[in-house]
C-alpha cells in the first residue's frame, strides 16, 4: 500500500526525546510523508520536552550548541537579506513559529513592522527582553494584512496542514510572499542516512516534502512557488545528528564529508538537505 521507495525507510525512531517508534506513510493526494501514528494535539507537548531541542534555546553550554548559535546568527542575517531582496521594507512581516524571537530581531532592526507566532511557552520566556509583538491566534490576524508571512522549519510541525494553508491564503496581501523552509526527503544525506537522518525528526516533523509534493500542496491552495534556495549548512547539521543516532558518536569528519557531497551533488539537481521555497498566490 505504501509504494515506498528504495530509500525511504517504513519505520524512524524518535532518537532525541521518547525513542519511540513511528511508520512514514505516503499521502496519497500530495506525495508528502506522513508520521503515522500522528499524536493527539495535547500531547504533542511532551515529544518537545528536552533540554536539547535547540531551537526553544539560546544556551551555549558546549562546543555543538556554541557552533549552532554562531551558525544561526549567520542564517539569520541571510534570511533577512532574502526578505529584503527585490521588497521595500517597512512592510508587516509575520514569522509563524518563531523560536526565541531573534529572526523578528534583525528584521526589526532591518525596518520592518513584524509579529511573531510561537505556540510553545518555553521559547517565548526571551520574547519580552527583547521587545517583540507576539500574536496569541492566527485567526485574530486581519485578511490580506501581511506583506511577508516565513516558516523557517515549521511548516513541518503544523498539526493541520490545510487548515494552516488555508490561513496563510487569507492573511497574506494579494502581492504578498511567504517563505517557506523545509527538509528535503529526497537529498543526498537523507538516502544515505535512511531511518537514521535526523531531518525525520519524529514526531515532532508530522509531514515530510519532496520538491514535488511541496508543488502539489501549494497548487492545491492556489500558491505558486516562484523562487527556491539551498540552505547549505543543514547538510552538515543534520549529518552530524544522523552520525550520532546512528553509530552513537558525533563524527564530525565523516559528517563533514556527507554533508559536502550533499550540497555537491545537489549543485546538479537541487536535492539540498533543506530548501528555501518562495511562495506567491496565483
């Protein structure tokens, strides 16, 4: 029934909090992945309760956090200059699943009016030290009010996929852009991990996209996809993960090597570990 293909295991662990075990099922309709069982709403909570989910954190407690939050600093800047490339600022940007807020930071910096959506409490303690406007429900966002809507990594945790795009169509300007960041399940470093790339991330990552299947779901929601961009580095965070599932160890050299044959050999089809979609309504 699943018509996986070769590289797409049936079955991933969750490594990083409840080592539980979950199937990857292909959606039908899209051609995403779905994790299957898919948790209750109310107890998805618990499979983000860990000191090592990086992304609810500003902790640099060792050499790895120490390189991600020197890395992320670095992406940041990249992310605003891409919303800033070819839009005059100023305009209303949303950032949906915002993390600790420091993207909102620099694009504020940057001369944009933003707000910020992030459903978990633990990463919105940094919010009021750093001054930022933060949205309690999408609903309560006015229709077609919002310039720039990003989902940096997050469009894959989202509970309810349609019900968001759905959302994301009424509150965007009609020359409004949404940018989106997503793992790619068919790059380089996902066929050589398998069940152990760390970029399946279940069941915290509930949908799993193709190039394909993100052109599928944005056509089925009237969005188009006008622009994609590499995300080089994820190669070489995730490898690093994916080692340390896989053989217990982080081995960074090896990591290193898999994550530059990614990007390498993504050069030629643009199977990057993760990839940027720029996104505009039809």
């Amino acid at each position: 029934m699943r018509h996986h293909q070769a590289h797409i295991p049936a079955a991933v662990r969750d490594y990083s909090v409840s080592k539980e075990t979950f199937e990857l099922i292909i959606d039908p309709e899209y051609g995403f992945l779905k994790t299957v069982p898919k948790p209750n709403k109310d107890d998805l909570n618990r499979y983000y309760d860990s000191d090592d989910y990086i992304s609810h954190t500003d902790s640099q407690r060792n050499w790895f956090e120490k390189i991600y939050q020197w890395v992320k600093k670095r992406a940041i800047q990249n992310k605003v200059k891409l919303i800033n490339s070819g839009r005059s600022r100023g305009g209303k940007l949303l950032d949906i699943g915002a993390g600790t807020g420091d993207f909102l930071v620099e694009a504020k910096r940057q001369g944009w009016d933003i707000v910020g959506f992030e459903p978990h409490q633990k990463a919105q303690q940094f919010w009021k030290e750093k001054q930022l406007t933060a949205v309690g429900n999408l609903d309560d966002i006015e229709a077609a009010s919002l310039d720039v809507v990003t989902m940096w990594h997050v469009l894959e945790h989202v509970y309810d996929l349609e019900e968001q795009l759905t959302t994301l169509a009424r509150i965007l300007k009609k020359d409004g852009v949404l940018i989106v960041a997503v793992p790619n399940c068919e790059s380089f470093d996902a066929k050589h991990y398998g069940a152990y790339w760390a970029a399946y991330d279940v069941p915290r990552h509930l949908w799993h996209f193709s190039q394909t299947a993100m052109e599928k779901l944005m056509t089925a929601f009237d969005f188009q996809i006008v622009k994609k961009h590499p995300m080089y580095f994820d190669s070489f965070y995730v490898s690093l993960l994916s080692e340390k599932y896989q053989t217990g160890k982080m081995n960074f050299v090896k990591a290193f090597y898999i994550g530059l044959k990614s990007n390498w050999k993504a050069k030629k089809n643009f199977q990057y570990s993760s990839i940027i979609y720029e996104i505009k309504k039809k």
